[in-house]
C-alpha cells in the first residue's frame, strides 16, 4: 500500500507534502473529475500551525461557529472500540481545537488527554468551566498529533481521537505514533465533515466551490484575490477534498479498518450516525466562514480590502433569492474510519 508521501506530492504539489508556496498548486474540483492549475500573482507560505496559534485566532469564536457530531455517532464509535480487547482508562483527543471531543470522551473514558499544536486553543481549554470542574479527568496539552507529549507512555492509550484534524498531519508520523502509543487492540478514530452542501441550491454551491477553492485574479483577473481558496495551507485542504480516500491506516499496524463516506447527493440521512444537518440563516453561516483558517489568512493579507466573507454571503443570498435572516438547509458530507492497533 503506498503512503500519503508516496502519492501527495503527485497529486498536489511538486515540493512535496508540508506547508507549500502558492505559486502553483493543483485543485481538484468535487463535483468535476477536471484538475486545473492555478498560477497565482505571489508566493505565499501558510501553515495551519501559525494560523490557529496566531494570538488574534478567536478560539472562542471557532467554538462557537462549528459544527458539533452527533450523539449517535459517539455510541457507533463506543461500540466499534467495545468489541476490541481494549478498556476505558485512557483516550487522547489529537487536534482538541476548542474541546469538542474532548469534553464528550470523559463521558466514557476514566481519563482524557486533548492535544493541539495552537497554544490558544489549549489556552481556552485549559481555562474552560467544565476542565476546572472535571479536574483528575481531564488535562489538555500542546502538542502535534504526529508526537504525543511525554507523559504518554508507549502502549497505554485506549483510544486516539482525531476530528476535522487529520488532513493537516504528515500522515505516515500520525499512524506509527498512535500505533506507539495504543495498547494491542486499541482504537485509532479520525473524522471529519466535509464542504457543506446547500440543499437545493446548485448554483450557490457553485459559488462556494469557486471562494473556497478557486482564485478570482485567475477566474475573473481581479487586482486582489477576493476568494480564499489560495489561503489554505497545502496539501491538507485538498485531503479534506478528497476526503482523504488516498490515506488509510497501514494494515502492517492497524486492522478491522472500517471507513464510512456519506455523501448526501447519493445517500439519505439513515445511511450514517455522522449525520450533520444544519438549518442556519446566511448571517449565522457567516460565523462559520470566518472561523475558517483561509479566511484568517485573507484577512491578514487583505485586511484593508471590502470583507472576502461578507461579499462571499451576499452572492449566496442573491443566488438562493434569500436575506440574510431567512434560513437554509445545509447538509455535510461525512468521513469516519476505525481502525485497531495490531
């Protein structure tokens, strides 16, 4: 089987995987098996450390914005990890961002470690209610998910945790590192949604594909880049693209790997327990762009442009001949794998 290594550089980049210069790089589009190049008008190198431990990131308002999973799926993921050999004594949340799992894993684990490389995020973890409330359960470190901190012993983990993280890893690291510190039989769990879909609303979903990953200096010869597609550290967008269907645990390591995609232009919503529905008006979705690491970016690039997001939500209220405060359905694709430490 080849590794991420092997195949992302080909696919995404000729220096390579990490963080990559965005005078050329390769998008594959969702809905079209075309590949087209962008040559962008500058050389910049984002890295999605930097963006979420930059001290002006709102943590608290990426917490906010985003979506949170969905009780089913946590009893799909606890009976998934209840017919292994491994117990409930420890699990590690690699890219606890805020806390989400983190904070939900205490309810079946007798102790929790969340690990983020963002200084921030573990700063606002560390000083949430609930950490000070459940003292002795909990414990959040800084960290990269591809090198547990010390205190985490070989071979004592139940469970390692990954969500809306694993495509901004150097994958091969990832893998040998959990599989170092899961017991025999232990869970490795990773997931993520993908770009959500407006039901209904072709056109609006055309006009996401093109700000999320297109350039409008190359689409449409603007004098700025008004989109933020080439905002985004490289090649981790793009697995979040392909929802990562070239990565998969190595199976000299890990076995009983299951991997669940639902796409919900071809499944309804029974099809998965990783079911994220959200009925939202374009004001609130704004919160969720600009929670965003590629709007992050922008704006420290073009902060003293007319605001990428705001622009951004007024086409899509003129596309789907909505205001603002009118809702609308937006449905996410999902992506679950499981797998057991051999």
């Amino acid at each position: 089987m080849k590794s991420s290594k092997d195949k992302a550089p080909a696919l995404f980049s000729p220096r390579g995987s990490g963080p990559v210069s965005l005078s050329s790089w390769v998008q594959i589009s969702p809905y079209k098996s075309k590949q087209y190049i962008h040559i962008l008008p500058f050389d910049i190198k984002f890295n999605i450390m930097a963006t979420y431990s930059d001290s002006d990131f709102n943590s608290a308002h990426y917490q906010s914005a985003r979506p949170s999973y969905p009780a089913a799926f946590y009893k799909t993921l606890l009976d998934y990890h209840q017919k292994g050999p491994a117990s409930t004594d420890l699990a590690v949340d690699v890219g606890c961002g805020s806390g989400f799992v983190t904070f939900k894993l205490v309810e079946f684990f007798n102790h929790v470690i969340g690990t983020d490389i963002s200084t921030v995020m573990i700063s606002q973890c560390k000083n949430d209610e609930r950490t000070k409330n459940l003292e002795g359960k909990i414990s959040f470190v800084v960290a990269p998910g591809e090198k547990a901190p010390q205190e985490i012993s070989p071979q004592s983990v139940d469970m390692v945790t990954g969500a809306e993280c694993c495509h901004w890893m150097d994958h091969d690291k990832f893998f040998k590192e959990c599989a170092r510190i899961l017991k025999p039989g232990a869970t490795l769990a990773y997931w993520f949604y993908l770009d959500p879909i407006f039901v209904g609303q072709p056109e609006a979903n055309r006009i996401y594909t093109d700000f999320t990953y297109g350039s409008s200096v190359e689409k449409h010869n603007d004098s700025y880049e008004r989109f933020v597609g080439p905002f985004y550290e490289q090649p981790g967008h793009e697995y979040l693209r392909t929802a990562m269907a070239e990565v998969s645990p190595p199976s000299e390591l890990f076995y009983d790997v299951v991997r669940h995609h639902y796409n919900p232009l071809v499944h309804d919503e029974n099809y998965t327990t990783l079911f994220i529905k959200r009925r939202i008006t374009l004001n609130i979705y704004k919160d969720y762009v600009t929670s965003w690491s590629g709007y992050h970016n922008w704006k420290k690039v073009h902060g003293d442009k007319p605001d990428a997001a705001e622009e951004f939500i007024q086409n899509l209220a003129h596309a789907m001949a909505v205001d603002l405060e009118t809702p609308v359905d937006i449905i996410f694709p999902t992506v679950y794998t499981f797998a057991r430490r051999r």
